[in-house]
C-alpha cells in the first residue's frame, strides 16, 4: 500500500501526516500526533473507548479511515477543554470521580459532549442514546449517572 499525504484537522489545528491509505483514524491520532487519551478497545467499533467528534458528531475512530476525513474538524478528548479549563462534562466527571480505570472514560466523555455542545438542555432519552455503544468494564455506572445528572441539573 502507498504512502499519501493526508491533511487534517485535529483539536483546531491543521496537521500533515505522511500515511499508508488504509491507516484507521486512531493510529493517526495516537501514533502520528501523539494524542493518548483516545483509546484502542474493541478495534471493531463496538466498545465506544476510541471515540472522538468529527464535525461535532460523535464517531468510533478505529474502523475508518483517516484520510476519509480530510477537510473535516476532529476533536479528541485533549481538544474538549475551553479558554477556561475542562468543559463542563469533564468538570462533572472530576466532581463525581466518573471512572474506575479509566479505559472507557474519554469515549464516554466525547459521547456525552456531542449532545450537551448540541443541546444546553438535552433529555434523559437523548443522554442515554449518545451513551449506546459506550462499554465500561469495570463498573463506573453509578458515578457516571451522577455526573450526568449534575450535568442535568447546570
């Protein structure tokens, strides 16, 4: 397989990666630029962890393709945070100690952000379906839904 250039956008920053055509989008972002806080779970897009937004959507990175998001804006957990600090999922997440190991906790966080940068006020439906397709082994739930509930309540 080739060798292309492929010019992205990650966290506000355009990037250029030299890359085999068929590299997926979380080894770009891991292995190419660095950024470790997306994660590699299932590698089937199945488990949530390597989560990040594509043009404010939510999206699994680990069976697409990088250079089929050129032009596109790519945020990973490191590019949630504001002029101010941490946005207001990952401040929820810290208050209410949100996960256990961790694994699973910037895919949910990304998830949760894609609706609450969409909606102030998103419903409990709408909150529980961004979670579909989030997995968390080790039981960090209980703690989850009390962020979320702060979040509710903000």
């Amino acid at each position: 397989m080739s060798k292309i250039e492929c010019n992205l956008n990650i966290n506000g920053k355009n990037k250029t990666v030299n890359i085999h055509e068929d590299k997926p989008l979380i080894f770009v972002i891991r292995d190419e630029l660095g950024l470790t806080g997306t994660k590699l779970g299932c590698g089937l897009g199945q488990c949530g962890s390597c989560a990040v937004l594509i043009d404010g959507e939510k999206k699994n990175s680990c069976n697409v393709l990088a250079k089929d998001y050129q032009n596109c804006k790519i945020t990973t957990i490191e590019g949630l945070k504001t002029d101010k600090g941490l946005n207001k999922v990952q401040q929820a997440f810290k208050q209410y100690n949100a996960a256990q190991c961790g694994y699973c906790t910037s895919g949910i966080i990304i998830s949760l952000s894609s609706v609450f940068l969409k909606k102030n006020d998103p419903t409990k439906k709408e909150i529980l379906s961004c979670l579909e397709g989030q997995l968390c082994r080790c039981g960090s739930h209980a703690s989850v839904m009390k962020a979320i509930d702060k979040l509710k309540a903000s």
